[in-house]
C-alpha cells in the first residue's frame, strides 16, 4: 500500500533536494502513479521540436521537467516549508493543515 499524496496541483512548493534545492514553485500537474510532480520554473529541460502549426520555427524549447514528490516539500502561507497533517475542520471536512503553525492550507 502507498502513502498518500501530500501535494496537489496549485499548491506552492519548495524543492528539498537536488540541483534545485531551495527553489520555490507551483505545483502544474501531479503524476500519482509516478509519484512526480511538473513545478512551475523548476527542473527545466531543453526540448528540440520540430516545425509545426503552433510553432512554425521549430528549434529548441525550454519546458519543466518531472521532479519526484519526495524531493517537495509544502510551504504554508507565510512560504515556510512545513509538514502538513489531515484532521476534520468544523463542518466535519478532512482538511490538510501546517504541522508547524497548526493553520489550515487551502
């Protein structure tokens, strides 16, 4: 059995380890049986394309490249990296919360 996702799209990320240790981005899109993640601005690979109608010139294009969920951690709103539990808010809703500051994510 594997653990939950702790990340999903939209959520504001900060990069943990790797050549981008230390980066901050938006979270574009999660792959859950890969267990990655597409961060805005983060882990940018070179892609060579050819000529077609959405870009005639063809060449070479910059565009983000997966980065495994371990190597993410979530950042609260003040934009700290914090660990995040699951409790049930008042109107009885599993919500994600900051284990560091005990505030709910939205």
């Amino acid at each position: 059995m594997q653990s939950k996702i702790h990340i999903k799209k939209g959520d504001t990320v900060k990069v943990i380890a790797g050549n981008e240790k230390g980066a901050t981005g938006k979270v574009l899109m999660v792959d859950v049986k890969k267990r990655r993640a597409f961060v805005e601005g983060i882990n940018m690979v070179s892609k060579h394309t050819k000529p077609n109608a959405a870009n005639p010139q063809g060449g070479i294009v910059k565009k983000e490249s997966s980065i495994h969920l371990s190597n993410l951690m979530l950042t609260d709103a003040k934009g700290n990296a914090t660990r995040i539990g699951r409790r049930l808010n008042d109107d009885n809703r599993l919500v994600r919360y900051s284990k560091k500051t005990g505030e709910e994510i939205k």
